[in-house]
C-alpha cells in the first residue's frame, strides 16, 4: 500500500470519527434543550391547574387548562424556535393533540414500554430526519391528573369536558399509564 493513501484514509477515518461525535453531541445538546422546554411547559402549567382546582374545583381547572396549555405551547414555540404540541392516542383536543405517523408509533412504543415495567419518566424518543429533530417524552397520569382523565368522572367534570372538548377520547386512565406525550421539533438549519 502506497503511504500517502494510508495518511488520506486515515485522515477520512478520523474526520469521519470527530463528525459523528459532533452529530451525537449535537443531539445531545438539542435533547437537552428540547428536556427543558418540556419542563418549562409543565412547571407553568401543574401551578395554575393546582390554583385553579384549590379556587373553583376540577370544572374551573377545565377551563384554565382549555385555555392555558395551547397559550404555553404557543408562546413556547414563538421564544425557542421549537414547534411545541402535546399529543396522545386518545386525544382530548383532536385540532391540536391528534398525533402524525411517527407520534403514534412513539406513543405505542411507550404504552408497551410502561405496560412492560419502564417507568412512565424513562420514556423518550428522539428522531434527526429531513432536517428537523423530534423529541418526545410521555406524560403519566396520576394524581390530579385522574379526575379529568381517569376512570370515574364526575357528571359536572364529565359536561365540562364535553363543553370544551365536543370528541373528548382522553378518559379512562389509571395512575402510571401513558397519558400522551410532549412533542417538539426544531427544524435545523443548513
């Protein structure tokens, strides 16, 4: 072998080997960003439902979360360039919440997941394809979440929800089950 093809392949193999670790590092980066809008969403959303049922009740904490949580998704995806959503199998909101191809098989993935043992906080995807990374991590049903989205529904929650939510599917969970799931994408630049 000729020592100048054995420096060039070389020098392909470890330009190769410094890419692939700056694309892992990449979406590393982008999951952590993508890990902490999720939070962000949450941690501005749990205080004013927990408000919200402490001043009126479940049929007030309706309304607040009708209105709130597409206003945080909302300004979530203006301020961080991120397209923010949350999706579920059994929608609430079908405009909005009603996952696309890869949302569905994610959120299948995740209910056999839990059903297996995973804990519901374990459960993540990511996805880099056609210039955009996707993030999706599940969201549990437990505590105040179950008396909007559980088993037994009071009748005046119950009239709320169709109030708001005409084709309302999200009841029916029982603590520890997959719920639906934060969704973003960021579509990157060239």
């Amino acid at each position: 072998m000729n020592k100048r093809y054995i420096i060039t392949a070389g020098l392909l193999l470890s330009s190769f080997s410094m890419a692939s670790t700056s694309f892992a590092a990449d979406e590393a980066a982008l999951k952590q960003e993508a890990m902490g809008i999720i939070k962000l969403f949450g941690g501005t959303l749990k205080p004013q439902l927990v408000k919200a049922m402490k001043q009126g009740g479940p049929v007030h904490a309706i309304d607040v979360c009708a209105t709130q949580a597409p206003a945080i998704a909302k300004k979530l995806s203006l301020e961080t360039g991120w397209s923010v959503k949350r999706v579920s199998l059994k929608a609430r909101n079908t405009t909005t919440a009603t996952p696309d191809a890869w949302e569905e098989k994610v959120l299948k993935d995740f209910d056999a997941q839990q059903a297996n043992g995973k804990p519901v906080s374990q459960l993540v995807a990511t996805r880099m394809q056609d210039g955009k990374f996707r993030v999706m991590k599940a969201q549990g049903a437990k505590g105040i979440c179950l008396t909007c989205h559980g088993t037994n529904i009071q009748p005046q929650v119950r009239a709320a929800l169709l109030n708001h939510y005409p084709n309302d599917q999200a009841t029916g969970y029982k603590a520890g089950q997959v719920r639906g799931a934060f969704s973003l994408t960021k579509i990157l630049e060239d």
